[in-house]
C-alpha cells in the first residue's frame, strides 16, 4: 500500500482538479480503495449540498460520483460548470448512463469546443447519435473522421456497436476484439464481449471478461450484475452476493440485485439439498431399467411378466405377499428377485415404504387442437426469459412450453440456483400467454 494514493487529499484538498486527477482518481478505483474512495464521495456530498464548496468541489464530485456508478449525484454536482470542457464531459457520459441521449450528444459537442479532446468527443457523440436510432448519421461521423480516430480503442468500440444494432453480431465481436487489443482495459469493449459470451453459455470467457472491465472504472451495474449470476451458477455463493452488494451500494433501491442477493441466501440455507437431489435423479435412472436387462429363469420372467413387472421400479411399488401370490410364483423365483434387486441397491416392495413421484408428464399433442399443438411445442427460448432462469429450465431438460407447464412450482424450486425471482417470472411469462405451471 505504500504506492497507494491518498484519496482524500486527491478528492478534497489538491488545489486542482484536471485531468492528471482524473487519470490518479481512475487508477485508485481498485478492491482496495474502493472503500476510501466512496466514504471521501460522501463527505463532497455533504460539503457541496451544505453550500460551502467550488467549482474544483463539484468536478471531483462529479467526476467520481460517476466513476462509481452514481450518475444522480454526478449530474447534479456537474450541472452548471459550463465552459469546463473536462465538466462537460464527464457530464455527457453521466447522461448517456442515464438515457439521456440528445443531452449527451449536445454535452459532447460542446466538451469539444471548450477544449476536450476533439477526437473522444467526436467518437463519444456517434454513440450518442447511435443510440437515438440515427444509425447512419452515426456512421458517416465516425467514417468521417476514421483518419484520425481509427487508432483508437474507441473507433473500434463504436463501429462494433453499430454493427451489433444491425444485426451483425460476428462482425461487431470483431470491432469489440480489436478495440480491446488496443486498450486491454476498455471497459466498454470488454462488457459487450462478456455479454455475448454469456449469451452463448461460454460461462468461464464470460466470467473472464466480466471481471476484467470491472477493473478499471466507471462500474457497469450490468457488469455486476451478470458476473453474480455466473458466479451463483459456478456455486461460488460468497463473490455472487459480493457482486449483488456492490450493486445495493451503489443503488440501495435497485430490486434485482435485492431479489438476486435473497435468492443467495436463501441458497445458502437449501444447500444440504443438492447431494439427496443427486441420489434421487440416479434413483430415477436406476428405476427405469428394464428387467430384460436381466438373466433371470424362465419361470421367474414368466411370472414377472404376468404380474405386469416391467422393469426395476416396478418391482419396487409390489410387496413380496402380491408376487406370491401369482400363480406358479415360488420362493425360489422369489430368492432369485431378491439378489437382482440387491444387485442395484433396492428391495421389493421398496417405494411402497416411501413413495416415489414419477416426472410430470408431458401433455400429448395428438390429443389436442393445432392452436394448443402449436402453443406447447413452442421453444420456451420464446418466452425471453432471464439467464438464469435458461439456464435453471435447461439443467431440467424443459425445452417447449409443453414440457414446462407439465412441472409444478416445487420441482422447479428443486433445481440448482432456481429461486423465487426466478419462479415469478416464469409465471408471469405464462400468465400473458394464458398459461400456468402444473397444481398452480
């Protein structure tokens, strides 16, 4: 800690605030100053909103405050410093956090004027542009102006984003790849990665990339977001409601990451669950073995079979007195049933002790109209559920709406890291589809 740099001083106390700071104040966002950083915010905001501080006050604010992923507070510190195109600036990037596209676009233009870089303002403003739906207005800007921008991380970054709004994934990836192999850090560049490695299930690239644009700032809520569902799925518990704290920290209000960290916890408290879940589904797979898989005597497999026995679960929901009872059905044949079942870890009779729930069935589609036919057979892709809730669905082996509506609340409970924000928004996705869960 001795290179570490002293927050407060930097924050309060240098006489300027420029971009000398700014670049300090970047590098200083790290695990281990985060904390520093954020109790020295607080204290700006006192003194700004008390009255007594000035312009360099409200620029340091504004500047960290958006660093942090606290844009209310860096817009109302930056509003005002007209002329500062450094203000100005960090302002523009503060509205574009906020949706507020034409003021950023207008910020930037006039950051520019007022001595920022003309070339980031120039990219920044495409974005800007961009996001409005002003697809080709951005690209003649960018294009317009490829000859002193195109060595810079961020051409690369806006040209992948346009390609990504069209349609062209595989060609945006390439943009995003190649800015970040100008600028390793760049945020913006390594966050859009990471999402379209999460989106393709490369869960280990994501994590990898996520991590890295969390490294240097300004923090993508999203970031922490995804990077906590991945890590609950990894069942790393402690770093997913790390990453959900980080965002209450930022936005104590924020209901995902609220819903997300009680789900963790809650996950906390099933996980002596996970091995009886595991014994059960190699229960299930064991059940469904047929006894022809067996050498049993030719009157054994003939009583078996005129007993209705067909395979090894069967045998489990029969008593011994009932299979007696058959004709030519002998304590030989009887012995002879007792080692096969012993063989694979089960008795006769076995379920009848503690009864065994089959898997839902799945609704037969002869039996109903083309509209349900079609209604059931629908990918449950097609309901744009959250990843974690995929990912829940694909760990069940439910690929069609059928297949879903077949399962009841508590089987989906039953399955890794499906929790209660997850089972709301299946039956909200349901629900407008005129649809429920089994028993709901």
């Amino acid at each position: 800690m001795s290179d570490a740099i002293d927050v407060r001083t930097l924050l309060h106390d240098s006489p300027s605030f420029g971009h000398a700071e700014v670049e300090q104040l970047r590098s200083t966002l790290t695990p281990a100053q985060i904390g520093e950083v954020r109790r020295a915010v607080d204290e700006l905001v006192r003194k700004v909103s008390g009255g007594n501080s000035s312009p360099r006050d409200r620029l340091a604010l504004g500047t960290a405050a958006h660093f942090l992923g606290r844009h209310d507070v860096a817009d109302q510190a930056l509003a005002g410093l007209n002329g500062d195109g450094l203000a100005e600036f960090f302002r523009a990037q503060t509205c574009l956090a906020l949706e507020r596209y034409a003021d950023a676009e207008r910020l930037f233009e006039q950051a520019a004027e007022h001595g920022y870089d003309a070339v980031q303002c120039t990219l920044a403003r495409a974005g800007a542009i961009r996001v409005q739906g002003r697809l080709d207005e951005a690209e003649q800007l960018l294009r317009s102006n490829a000859r002193a921008a195109v060595t810079r991380a961020d051409y690369s970054y806006q040209m992948g984003c346009l390609l990504s709004d069209r349609g062209d994934t595989f060609g945006a990836v390439e943009y995003f790849e190649r800015a970040v192999d100008m600028d390793p850090r760049h945020t913006a560049a390594l966050f859009r990665l990471a999402n379209e490695n999460n989106r393709v299930g490369n869960d280990a690239e994501a994590i990898r990339l996520y991590e890295q644009s969390l490294s240097r700032p300004p923090m993508y809520l999203g970031a922490l977001l995804n990077l906590g569902l991945l890590y609950e799925d990894a069942e790393n518990y402690t770093a997913a409601a790390y990453c959900f704290r980080r965002v209450l920290d930022v936005d104590p209000n924020h209901q995902r990451a609220r819903l997300y960290l009680k789900d963790i916890e809650a996950a906390g408290e099933m996980l002596f669950d996970e091995d009886a879940l595991r014994r059960q589904r190699e229960l299930e797979h064991v059940l469904r073995i047929p006894l022809t898989d067996f050498e049993l005597s030719a009157r054994s497999r003939n009583c078996l079979e005129r007993a209705g026995m067909q395979t090894l679960g069967d045998l489990t929901r029969i008593t011994e007195t009932d299979l007696l009872a058959g004709k030519n059905f002998g304590e030989t044949s009887l012995r002879e049933i007792r080692e096969m079942m012993a063989a694979k870890g089960l008795r006769i009779g076995q379920l009848l002790e503690q009864p065994f729930e089959r898997p839902a069935p799945v609704l037969r589609s002869e039996e109903l109209s083309p509209e349900e036919r079609a209604m059931i057979d629908t990918p449950v892709t097609d309901l744009n559920l959250s990843v974690r809730s995929r990912k829940c669905l694909s760990r069940l082996g439910v690929a069609t709406i059928g297949e879903l509506v077949a399962r009841s609340a508590d089987e989906l409970l039953g399955v890794r890291n499906f929790g209660v924000t997850s089972l709301n928004e299946i039956r909200a996705r349901l629900g407008e589809r005129g649809m429920k869960l089994r028993n709901d």
